[in-house]
C-alpha cells in the first residue's frame, strides 16, 4: 500500500500516514480515530445510539460522541486557544442524553467542534502552548503536541468502548 495521505481503508477510514514528518502523522492518526468513531455510529438509529449496551455501565454510543464534542471544545478551544467557550451540551461531560436531541444532531456539532480546533491549529507550531482550564492539572502549560497525542489516546481509549458498545447493540465488530 503507497503511503498516500488520500489512502482509504475499505471501510472508508483514512490509513494514517505510516512514515513522514510528525505533525502530519499525528494529525492522521487524529483523523483515523475519528472517523472510527463515526464508523461505529454508522447505520443506528436514535435508539440503538441511546442504549446503554454493557451493563451496570450507563455508557451510550451517543453520549460518547456528545462527550468527544465537549473533549475537543475543552482542549482545542479552551486550553490551547484561551477561548471563555461554555460547555456544547450545558455540562462538563457531555455524557447526559437529551431526549429531543438525535445522533444526527450530536454529530453534527462534534463535527462542528472538530473544525473549529481544527481552525485554531492551523499554522500553529507543535511547541506552541495552552493552558489547562480545570481539573487536577489546572493552571500547567501544555503543548499542542502534548494535546494532540492525548487527543489520540482519549478517542482510542472511547473507540475501545464503543467497539463493545457497538457490537452489544447489533453484533457488529471490526476495527
């Protein structure tokens, strides 16, 4: 397989870049899991999306997608751009379900966010830094690097959940 960034995986996934500079090889692997997560939301209907498939865990294929709107809102806008931007959905989560809001809706503003980091990134240097807004890391300086690798982690950590999610609902497995 040429090591193309325009290569897709049958699947439709992008194939992260597999030599080349760093910035665009993490920003491919960014790409890949992200449209992993759409993949497993690929073909559900609001309902499937809303169960809570891998019990006592009150985890939906839903609230994962508004949770990783809220993640790229905090890291891309609120810790590296210094942006006074509230929560997407109202709390800090992202988790909690709203019974007139579909996943067409939340992938829509996932898709949103997902751009707008995108905008505020563009040009700017890996070394360049932001700094964190809340939790136990509050106040400490971070590099898009650094944000960008736990960006990475953070969707491969949720696309693990949503695999079980996924073929807890209607059996469907894969990568």
């Amino acid at each position: 397989m040429a090591n193309d960034a325009h290569q897709m995986l049958p699947d439709g996934r992008p194939v992260p870049l597999l030599t080349g500079e760093e910035r665009p090889m993490l920003e491919s692997w960014l790409a890949f899991h992200r449209a992993t997560l759409e993949l497993k939301c690929a073909g559900l209907d609001d309902g499937q999306v809303r169960l809570a498939a891998a019990e006592p865990s009150s985890l939906t294929l839903l609230g994962l997608v508004q949770h990783l709107a809220e993640v790229e809102r905090t890291w891309f806008q609120r810790v590296f751009a210094g942006l006074d931007v509230p929560p997407v959905f109202g709390e800090e989560t992202g988790y909690g379900l709203d019974p007139e809001r579909g996943l067409g809706e939340a992938l829509a503003i996932w898709r949103r966010e997902v751009a707008r980091g995108q905008e505020l990134c563009a040009g700017r240097s890996l070394e360049a830094t932001g700094r964190i807004v809340d939790g136990p890391m509050t106040g400490l300086e971070v590099s898009l690097r650094w944000m960008l690798i736990h960006m990475i982690e953070e969707y491969a950590r949720h696309n693990g959940h949503a695999d079980i999610l996924r073929e807890r609902i209607d059996g469907t497995i894969g990568a």
